[in-house]
C-alpha cells in the first residue's frame, strides 16, 4: 500500500469513527473544516475544526473534544 493510499485510508476510518459516535447527529465536511452537530439537549452543541493541509489532525482533535464532551455530560454539579 502506498503512503497516500495509507493517508486516505486513515482519514476515512476516522470519518467513520466520527460519523458512529453517539455524540455525532450531523457531520459536514467542507473545503477548509469539518463540523459536527451534537444531537439537541448538548453543550456545546458541536464541535469544528479546520483543517488546511492536515485532515487526520482535524479529525483527530474532533474525536478528542467529542469524547470530552460526552463524559463531561454526565458529571453534575
């Protein structure tokens, strides 16, 4: 496999990561970011980042801060 491919690769796998989180209602990519909508009752009610010439950072970051947010729903207080 060549290192492009391997990229693409990488980059698919963590859209579909994205697109299968709980916390993912909508996901929209653009020419220069990618944005996803938490399902209604969320805050923040979602989650962006742009991404220049590097999608697997984008993507990356957004996986985090969605992880972040989920647990962060059930703490109280």
């Amino acid at each position: 496999m060549s290192i492009i491919q391997a990229r693409i690769d990488r980059v698919n796998k963590l859209k579909n990561t994205i697109k299968n989180h709980c916390m993912c209602l909508h996901f929209t990519e653009t020419k220069s970011y990618y944005l996803v909508q938490y399902p209604e009752g969320f805050f923040p009610d979602g989650v962006r980042a742009e991404f220049g010439t590097n999608k697997t950072i984008a993507l990356k970051r957004i996986l985090d801060a969605m992880e972040k947010h989920w647990k962060d729903s059930f703490k109280t207080g």
